[in-house]
C-alpha cells in the first residue's frame, strides 16, 4: 500500500468524526481541510475521489459529497457569458497573464461577488461535504489560498476539503512544490 492510499484511508475515517461533520475545528472555528499530494499523483488523486464520491453518495447517506472542479466552473461561467472562445482569441493575441486577468475580471474573483464562490454557495446543498478540486488545473487564473478566503459565507456548517496538488505546511501552500502561495493559516492537514 501506498502512502497516499494510506493517506486516503485516514481522511475517509476522520470525515466519519462529528467534529468534521459538524465543520468545527480544534477552536471552534470553521472546518476547512486540505489535502495535500504530489502533483504527478493526479490521475490517482481523481480515481479516489470518485470512488469516494460513489461510496458516501448513496440513498440514505446522511451526507453527500459535491464535487467542485474550479476548471469546471470556470469554463462554465465564461460560457454561459458567451466569453469562452473570446478568451481563446485573446490569449493568442496578448498571452496568457492577460487572458488571465480578463478572466479574473470578467468573473470578479478580487471582488466580494466573486462568481466562483457564488456558483459554489448556490450549488452547495445543505448537509454536504464539498471536495474543491482542479486547483493545479487552473492556476494561474486562481489561487488556492484566495477561494479558501473567500468561501466563509458558504461553509458556515459545510465541511471543506481542497485537493491540492503540492504543499501544504498547515501555514504556506506551495502549488507542484514549486510555486509558493500567499501564507493560509485557517485549513488543517487531512491525513
């Protein structure tokens, strides 16, 4: 067995615990969770949680798992805004740090009505667990440590678990242990 299939069996346990589940951390503070993996582990890292997903996501389950891939959401806003193949032209034209300031623009995601965080708090049911994925998917167009900022209105009493592709200290995020994101302090290490 490997280290983050062991990993893998230790979260799964710790999301059964009532202090996950009621989202409070050791202080009473709001559970956010990351689990951190190397990068070149991704296609496991996806297989896992789909075969999480499937388990939890049963009739009956007292609790459903949602899934929210940032690319996903991302394409998906910049479509229904009739913006996709405009940013494909763009990034062609003016590369890729200025399609990616458009996008973050055009999706508001410096701004308190961030269209990310509302796609995810208008699509998060009640008693769910979100899991947060395709951060190393979309980078540099968002960063890890700005959605975790920013979801507090949406994870009052949902538990939250990013998949993070790199690092994570319990105090700095470093995306593919390489690039080095602002300082997170609130999440914990799962597994």
């Amino acid at each position: 067995m490997t280290d983050l299939e062991e990993r893998f069996k230790i979260a799964e346990e710790e999301m059964k615990k009532n202090s996950f589940l009621n989202n409070k951390g050791l202080g009473n503070e709001t559970g956010y969770y990351i689990f951190d993996y190397p990068a070149e582990q991704e296609l496991f890292v996806r297989e896992r949680i789909d075969f999480i997903v499937k388990k939890y996501n049963r009739t009956g389950s007292e609790r459903q798992i949602v899934v929210f891939d940032l690319y996903d959401i991302i394409i998906k806003l910049l479509e229904d805004k009739g913006f996709l193949n405009k940013n494909f032209d763009f990034e062609k034209s003016k590369g890729l740090d200025r399609v990616s300031k458009a996008i973050g623009n055009t999706l508001r995601l410096t701004s308190t009505d961030n269209l990310v965080i509302k796609y995810i708090n208008d699509n998060a049911p009640e008693n769910s667990i979100i899991f947060i994925t395709g951060v190393g998917k979309i980078y540099p167009i968002i960063r890890a440590h700005s959605i975790l900022n920013n979801l507090h209105p949406v994870s009052d009493d949902i538990p939250i678990v990013m998949f993070y592709p790199g690092k994570f200290t319990g105090q700095e995020l470093i995306l593919f242990n390489e690039i080095k994101d602002d300082n997170y302090y609130r999440a914990f290490r799962l597994a």
